[in-house]
C-alpha cells in the first residue's frame, strides 16, 4: 500500500515541475535580448571612456539618463556647457547696431538746426504771425547788417497772444472810462468779483505788496504803473458794493464795473473764463473766474501776464525790467 502511494506522489511533483514548452522559449527569448542590451551598453562606456576629455560627460549621461529635459545639456564633443540663444558676440551686435541709430539720430538732428538757423528772416509788412485770429504779428527789427531778427518779448517765438481789444466801462463815480483813459501809464489789469471768498483778495493783495515794494524802490517806475480791477460780477457789484469794497484794498486800484454786456464783452477779448457755480436756493452763487494779472504798456497794449503760482518778487523784476527797457528804447528813439 506504501508504493503505490509514493508513485503517486512523485508522478504528481514530476508533473508539477515540468515547464510548457511555449514558456521557457518566452525566457530564452528575454534573456538573449537582456544580454545583447547589456553588452551593448559595456562597449559604449568602453568606446567613451577611452577619450579622457568625455569621462565627464559620460559620467552625466549614465547619471541622469537619456531622457529629454533631464541633466545638463552639454555638448560631447566640447567638454562643457554649449551655449545659449544670447551670446557675447549678439550682445555686441545689438549695442553697435544701437549706437550707430543713436549717432544716425544726432547728425539729422544737428542738420536740421543748422538748415533753420540758416534761414533769413526778413519782414516787409510789419510783421508775421501762424494764426492771425489768436497771435498778433511779430514784430521784427534790422540790424546795421541788414540781418533780421524778432524784437524781444516774453511770448516766445510765436508772437504776442490776440488777446484785449477797446473797452467800456464805468469808474465808482459814475464816469465812463475806456484803456484810452489810462493813457501814458502802465495798467495792471484783474478781473475779479466782490464776494470772492479768498483768491481775489489774496491776488490783489499781492498786488498791493508788489506795489508798495515797487514806490519803495523804484518810485519812478511806481508813479507809473496804475492797478484796475474789472468786476465780473456786475449783477451784484454796483457802484456803492465796489466803493464799501474797495475800503480794504490797496487806495492805487481803480475799481471798475457796468452793464453785463459791456462785461461780458471786455472778459470775451481777453478771454476770461467766468461761470456761475455752488448757486443756493436763495440766489447766492459765486463765480469761477480766470486768475491772470494782464500787464499793459502806455498805449494800452498786453506786454505781459502774470499767473496765480507767481511770486510777488518775480511780478516786481518783470514789471521794473520793462519799464527800465521802455524808458531806455523811449531816450534812444528821441535822439534818433
């Protein structure tokens, strides 16, 4: 009973320990092609390796492997890092190419000052303006050369601003006046409004300073500068409203109003800005107004206009400079 059992037994392990014939040749197949593979990669290394300048990049590649992205990105046949996009040679070519425009840019530049500063100006009519509706003519005048140039003035190369024209007003007694009454004086002109709670008493108080500065020092040039204030208010700014006004303010000024058209006129010519604004229910407003000190020769005519950011200083030497030059231009033409 003994064998039988044994027989079966072994027959059993003899069977479970045979291999199908379709799997070993699976095996066989595998391990050739492992071993191709692995020769294959020993008789690379050798090849490589038997250069000394490409153990280092060898050493890499079998480090970080063949995959793209990974490892540095070296060249074999350089032994070190290749380089980039931008190089030492583009950068030179961009900062030559970049100086040869700058240098280009120049010479236009210089021969365009020189073709206009080469021009001769003459002036046959008087004189010349771009825009005759906004800029009064140019004056020019003849050297003993007979070369032209632009009398000077504080409008720049342009010309003098069309700014100003006749006017009509009333004085605080009644009497109508016009530029023409101010004739022979230099005439420092404000157009401003009785209730201005705070920048038409501060510009007319700089121009009392710039006045009582100007009968101090310059008490020549000071005999002849008259200020006006012009009222753009004329609904509010009666004869009796300017004459209690006027108690506070500097006894040089000569207050002027009249009837809206004839305000509205004046503020037009010189381009004054004016607009009503925070108007309450019961009819109180103020007004948004221009603030410009136009400065004016004995003739009536604009020489200059002086701006809120201006100092009273600055006000002063532009306005003693002028007279100084006017007088000096009047004593030259008399002997002439």
């Amino acid at each position: 009973m003994i064998l039988p059992r044994i027989g079966i037994a072994c027959s059993a392990r003899s069977a479970f320990s045979k291999t199908p014939p379709n799997l070993v040749s699976l095996l066989n197949t595998t391990s050739k092609k492992h071993n191709l593979a692995a020769q294959h990669r020993s008789f690379f290394c050798q090849r490589q390796l038997q250069n000394p300048n490409q153990k280092r990049y060898v050493g890499k590649r079998l480090l970080h492997g063949n995959q793209p992205g990974v490892g540095p990105k070296e060249d074999p046949n350089s032994g070190g890092v290749g380089r980039g996009p931008v190089s030492w040679v583009n950068l030179g070519l961009i900062g030559v190419a970049s100086a040869a425009a700058v240098a280009y840019y120049r010479i236009q530049r210089e021969r365009r000052i020189e073709e206009a500063m080469g021009k001769i100006v003459t002036s046959e009519s008087g004189g010349w303006s771009p825009d005759p509706k906004l800029w009064k003519p140019r004056q020019y005048y003849q050297t003993e050369d007979g070369r032209w140039f632009p009398e000077t003035d504080p409008f720049g190369a342009s010309g003098k601003p069309a700014i100003g024209a006749p006017w009509t007003l009333v004085d605080l007694k009644g009497n109508l006046v016009s530029e023409q009454t101010f004739a022979g004086k230099f005439t420092l002109l404000y157009f401003g409004f009785a209730r201005c709670p705070d920048i038409c008493p501060s510009e007319m108080q700089k121009v009392a300073q710039v006045m009582d500065t100007m009968k101090e020092k310059f008490p020549e040039v000071a005999a002849n500068v008259q200020p006006i204030f012009v009222s753009i208010d004329p609904g509010r700014d009666s004869i009796d409203a300017l004459l209690s006004y006027e108690k506070d303010f500097h006894p040089s000024y000569a207050f002027l109003t009249g009837t809206p058209q004839m305000v509205a006129s004046m503020a037009k010519s010189y381009r004054v800005y004016v607009s009503r604004a925070d108007e309450t229910e019961d009819g109180d407003y103020l007004v948004d107004h221009s603030i410009v000190l136009y400065f004016h020769d004995d003739k009536g005519e604009m020489v200059d206009v002086f701006t809120q950011s201006m100092k009273p200083t600055d006000i002063l030497d532009r306005i003693v400079g002028f007279a100084q030059s006017f007088e000096k231009k009047k004593k030259l033409d008399a002997q002439n």
